[in-house]
C-alpha cells in the first residue's frame, strides 16, 4: 500500500533510505497509541522526521524512547478521525499485527474474526478510493502459528540470525563464531547481522519482560482470528 493512501502513512512520511516499523498499536477510540522505529543511517534525517512528526495537527503527543545506532524508538499518540484506513480495520474488528514501511510502500498484517470482516473491509477500501494489494491469506491454525512466532517481537529475519547464532556457538564462552560466519551463511552483510541480533535481543526483552504480553509463560489473550490478510 502506498503511504498516500492513508493518514497515518502520510503523517509518518520517510524519504528514501528511511525505514519504519510499527512495533506496538494500541487502540483506544479517537485518539489511538502507538510504538514506532525509525530506521536511517542519517541522525540528522531521523531528527528532522521527529521533528516534522511532532508538528502534525492530528499528533496529539510524540516522545523518544531510545536511540540506537542507526534506529529512533518512538511512542506516539494520535487522532484516527482522518485515518480511514485504521478507522476502518476498527469497525471490521481487526487486529494489525505487524507494519512495515518505506518511501514507497506500506505492508501490513491484519487479523479479523471472521471471513465476513476481512470482505468488509476491502470493500470499505475499495468504496474510499484505498488501494490496496493483498499478498495472502491464511486461515485459523496458520494464523495461530504466526501469532505465536510473533509474540516475541521478532521478524523472520531476526529470528532466523538469532537461531543461528545460538547454534553457532556466538553466544557461547569463549564465542565459536563471529558475526562475519553468521553473515557468509545468511547471506547478508555483517553489518545487518549485528543490527538483526541487536534488535532481536531488544524486541525480546521489551516483549517478554516489559510490557506484560507473557504471564506465566502463557499468551496473555487468546486470539480467536479465523482469517487473516497480509
């Protein structure tokens, strides 16, 4: 989806060589929370973002969480009224799981109750002029599976280095490997290494340990998704 088509995009605009992950969106009627990483190699650039962000008449409050080496943690609260898009996923019932987004375009993975909202809410899209491609669809067991994968905060990628890395012996004492073996196996520069381990270990912590979505080693909702579009 391109960031035009709906506020939220517009409002968290990046210009290229900037990334955004949605880390954490907490719904709550007209005025909704969220967690959000700037990715850029540029400080300036991210600075400039934050800036240009907390001006926006719909952001009602913009705060720095973290700063890491080439990542911004952002926490954000703002007015859904103009966001027809999240407006939208609301009234079908969804539930985002995750978001990503570049210069170019968003992708989302959204969650509904029922086959029923997952039709409504693409021809709300297409009745508003949203457009929109959808990359799959899966259903109940599948998208229980997925949840669980992503109940700690990790991507695919960070997982899989993350993974690899404990096999490898990196976190071993004395380390059986370095982040240059990871990345000849993965595939990847060392550098993007480093940063999948990094936030890897950090998405963990933050979902394990600080916010509560673990108790007692259990999920803390069961999700009753039945289809799911990504």
């Amino acid at each position: 989806m391109r960031p035009t088509e709906f506020d939220l995009g517009r409002i968290l605009r990046v210009e290229e060589g900037m990334t955004i992950d949605l880390e954490t969106y907490v719904p709550s009627g007209d005025r909704s929370g969220l967690f959000f990483s700037i990715v850029s190699d540029s400080p300036t650039n991210r600075t400039a973002f934050v800036e240009r962000v907390r001006t926006h008449p719909s952001v009602s409050d913009l705060e720095t969480v973290d700063v890491f080496e080439n990542r911004t943690l952002i926490g954000m609260e703002w007015d859904i009224r103009s966001d027809y898009l999240f407006q939208t996923v609301q009234a079908c019932d969804g539930r985002i799981l995750c978001v990503s987004g570049t210069a170019d375009e968003w992708e989302f993975a959204i969650q509904f109750p029922s086959h029923d909202g997952m039709v409504q809410f693409r021809e709300y899209c297409e009745a508003h002029g949203i457009a929109f491609t959808v990359l799959r669809i899966y259903h109940l067991r599948e998208s229980r599976m997925r949840a669980e994968q992503r109940l700690f905060g990790l991507t695919d990628a960070q997982r899989e280095a993350l993974c690899l890395a404990v096999e490898k012996g990196y976190y071993d004492i004395p380390r059986q490997c370095s982040t240059s073996d990871l990345a000849a196996e993965l595939g990847v520069s060392d550098q993007a290494v480093s940063e999948r381990l990094r936030r890897g270990v950090a998405n963990f912590i933050h979902h394990t340990f600080l916010d509560g979505t673990i108790v007692n080693g259990e999920p803390a909702d069961e999700d009753p998704a039945e289809d799911s579009a990504e």
